[in-house]
C-alpha cells in the first residue's frame, strides 16, 4: 500500500497531503514560493509522489503554514508506512550545494527525536523565514515518529544550507523506506 492522504484543518491552516513512499505526481502549493521548491527538491530526491495543499494565515507570517504542513507530512509518512514492517529503517546522505554541505541521518524508529545544527545567515529567503526550517523539521520527525539528525557542516547562502539539509532528508528517507526481503521490522524487539 505505502500510501497516504491526511487532512487536517485549524483556525490557522487547512492542509490536505497526498504521499505515496514508491513515487508518482508531485505538486506543491502552500503560497510561500521557497516552502514549495524545498518540498519539491525533498520529494522528487525522496522518489516520492507528493500533493501537498496549504492554506494558512500568511498574513501573520510564514511560521503556522510552515509548522503545520510538517505535521501533516509527518502523519502521512506515519500512516503510510503503517508498522514500518520491511523497511531498511536507517537512512543517512549528504547533500553538496554549491558552497554549502548539508548531510542528514535518521532512524524510522517509533522514538522522535531533533537534533539539529544548521545556521543561517540570512534571516530571510524570499517570504520565507530561514529559522523555520528547524520548526517544520521538529513538526516532520515528531509526527511520522522519526529520529532525525541533521546538519549544516558549512555555507554562506541561507538558501543553499537549506535546499542541502531539504534534499539530504529525501534520499535519507528514501534509503530509509525501501524495503527489504525480510518482510518484519528491523527491530531486536520485533516491533518498531
């Protein structure tokens, strides 16, 4: 199946994602132009299929319809990978953009964790806040139940630091997902 469609509606955002861990059409609208390239880059370096529909109050700012699209993605992920039976579980990339480096590590383990080391040093990128990068991270991991590492190792340009930590999440994640021949969790405990 590895498929899923969540929904989830609050005062501040109406959000509605499609996923599909084994690929297909990818489209993006949330009305920041820089959220839609970087989930773009994640899903099309992840191999996913991605519908993602965001509409929040932009006119406050960017931080609800960045957070809350990373809990939506994140239920997503979860339910699409259902007892995370057959999966490798571990992923790790890193990504070179231009003069950034950016490399990600991450355990679909059922125990969400951040641990995230990135600075960015422009505060802007076009309508988007560079700091929400980690806030859609920490929304990402906690709701799909990952432990997720990520790290800016180096880089000038805000917008590279973040397409870097962006793409190495996707093939981090598509390493993660791909399923093995055992067809059980990859777990001493026999369940994740």
């Amino acid at each position: 199946m590895r498929k899923a469609s969540v929904k989830r509606e609050t005062k501040e955002t109406r959000i509605s994602v499609e996923l599909d861990l084994d690929g297909g059409e990818v489209q993006i609208n949330t009305g920041i132009g820089f959220f839609n390239h970087m989930l773009t880059a994640f899903a099309v370096h992840g191999g996913f299929g991605l519908l993602v529909e965001t509409n929040g109050d932009l006119e406050v700012d960017c931080h609800h319809t960045v957070e809350d699209t990373g809990i939506v993605l994140g239920k997503a992920f979860s339910q699409a990978l259902g007892d995370k039976s057959g999966i490798a579980r571990f992923g790790s990339f890193y990504v070179p953009m231009d003069e950034a480096l950016g490399f990600c590590s991450l355990d679909i383990s059922g125990r969400p964790f951040l641990v995230f080391d990135a600075e960015f040093p422009q505060e802007k990128i076009g309508s988007y806040d560079s700091c929400m990068t980690e806030e859609f991270m920490r929304a990402f991991a906690f709701n799909a139940g990952i432990t997720l590492h990520l790290k800016s190792l180096y880089g000038k340009n805000s917008h590279h630091i973040a397409e870097a930590l962006y793409k190495a999440l996707g093939h981090s994640l598509r390493s993660a997902v791909s399923v093995t021949d055992t067809g059980k969790p990859l777990s001493t405990k026999g369940v994740l």
